[in-house]
C-alpha cells in the first residue's frame, strides 16, 4: 500500500499494446509526463542538501562521487542510493506505480529496487560514456535490469540529455570498460562495439519537460553529451531488477564490492530491507 503521508504523486500510467512492443523494438520507452510536479522545489532543494552531505535519515548513501567542498564545478555529480539517506528520494524511486512499470515492460511477475542515483549535471557538466546498466550487475542472478530515468528539469539535447541508441538492447551484453565518469570520447566503447557487431546506430534523445520520464531495458546503450546550457539538468533514477533476484553465489568484482556487503550468511537472498520490493502481481511490496 501507497503510505498516505506521501507528497510525490507518481501518475499512473496504463501501457498499451502499442507502447510495450515499441519497447520491445528499441529497448526504451518515453513518456512526457509521470511524475507531478508541484512539490519540485522541495526536491532542489533535497539535491542541494545531499550533495552538501546533510542527510535527512542519518545514513550515508552507498556511493558519494561529488562533494560541493571539494568536487569540481564542470562535471556530472552522482549519488548511489539516496533512498536510505532521503526520504523524498526514497518516496519517489520506491513507488509501486514505476515497480509496476518496469515488471510490465520486461515481462516479469514483480520488481524490487537495486539501486538509485541522483544526477546533477551543472552548467557546463561534462559527459557520462555510453554503457549497459546491466553489465555492472553482475553479481545478480539473473544478470539483467530496468531503468526509469526521471528529469526534474526540462531536458533536451543541448542540455547534455540522455541519449539512447535504439535496438541496442538486442545486441547482447558487453562487460563494461574505459572511463565512465567525463571521458574525451564519451562513444568510444559504443562505436566500438558496434563496429565489432556491424550494426548501424540510431540515436533518440530523451526532451521530455520536467516530471517526464523515460525506462530503459539494462543493455540499451546509452549515455549524455556536454550541458551546454546556462541551466541545471537533474534527474532521479530507478534501477529495478525482478522481484526474485538473488546475489550471484560467486562474483565478487565491480560494484558486487560495494553492495555484497549486505548478503547474509548463508543464503543468497537479497535482502529487503536494502533491496526493497516495490511491486508484485500478487500484491506484496516491501513497507518502506
């Protein structure tokens, strides 16, 4: 159940036929509005709070990349699981309308939430290189995922939006390389692959306004260009795995560093109470 106290009113969306097998042909869906806006300047002002290090629920986030004492003005800022840090962030990326959406697209019967991150690409923010969301999940068991990426600014091309490459999601897994974070070429490893595959690419740029969204299977690849703008491009984004994932009993590397710190003994069972579920066919979702 949708707790009552709740401010960040999710729109739910109705999927038809015509919108589940575009996603199936490019492998992202965009919508123009899905998350009401009336309460976005309590999420700047959340942002600023976050990236300032103050966090409203005592708890660090489990990856802080930037910090306003000591980050650089001209990157991308990102925080990894803001959920367990800020209550706003956790309303919005545990909400059973997008777990809902993601297990429709994929196809599968519930959804829990692996991760979060919190973007703010500045004034002049540098790129993010082109990448698979799912080739850093493989220390999950079934290798594969979906993302609900969600602007709380107007976003367009020349503001560093995300770009999609459509149909890439057929092209398999590739295990991720190079640098992530403001690379001088930030479609070196997606040309790359493709020229290995032969296969042409078709970029979509998401401009959608603010409170739109956009869900991605975890192998489309994708990445953002420079914001060449004299305006802010923030965004809240949902990484969902299905519901009845599990740790991988023997990958240890990558990001499998960080979050395998919460497997139990004995068992591979993700816990929900870092992993929570958002959204089941039968009903259950994980009280948050």
């Amino acid at each position: 159940m949708i707790k009552d106290d709740k401010i960040f009113v999710m729109i739910e969306i109705s999927l038809n036929e015509d919108q589940k097998k575009d996603f199936q042909k490019n492998g992202f869906l965009i919508i123009e509005s899905f998350l009401e806006t009336t309460h976005f300047e309590r999420l700047y002002e959340r942002f600023q709070s976050l990236f300032n290090g103050n966090f409203e629920t005592g708890i660090e986030p489990d990856e802080w990349n930037w910090k306003f004492e000591s980050g650089p003005k001209d990157v991308t800022r990102q925080i990894c699981n803001a959920w367990k840090s800020d209550n706003s962030i956790k309303e919005i990326v545990c909400n059973e309308f997008l777990g809902k959406a993601c297990a429709e697209l994929m196809g599968w019967s519930g959804s829990r939430l692996l991760q979060d991150n919190v973007l703010w690409k500045p004034p002049g923010g540098k790129t993010l290189a082109y990448h698979q969301d799912a080739a850093y999940d493989d220390w999950i068991v079934p290798q594969t995922m979906m993302t609900c990426w969600m602007p709380i600014d107007n976003v367009d091309k020349e503001k560093g939006t995300l770009e999609y490459v459509k149909g890439s999601h057929l092209w398999g897994l590739s295990p991720p390389k190079g640098q992530f974070h403001s690379p001088k070429d930030y479609k070196k490893e997606l040309n790359e692959y493709a020229s290995k595959l032969n296969k042409e690419i078709q970029i979509q740029y998401v401009e959608v306004p603010a409170g739109g969204a956009a869900f991605h299977h975890g192998y489309t690849w994708h990445g953002s260009g420079i914001n060449n703008t004299n305006s802010n491009r923030r965004a809240i984004v949902a990484h969902c795995v299905p519901s009845d994932s599990k740790f991988h009993p023997t990958n240890t590397g990558g990001t499998a560093r960080i979050y395998k710190k919460y497997k139990k003994l004995e068992t591979d069972e993700l816990d929900e109470s870092f992993f929570p579920i958002i959204w089941t066919k039968g009903g259950y979702r994980t009280n948050v």
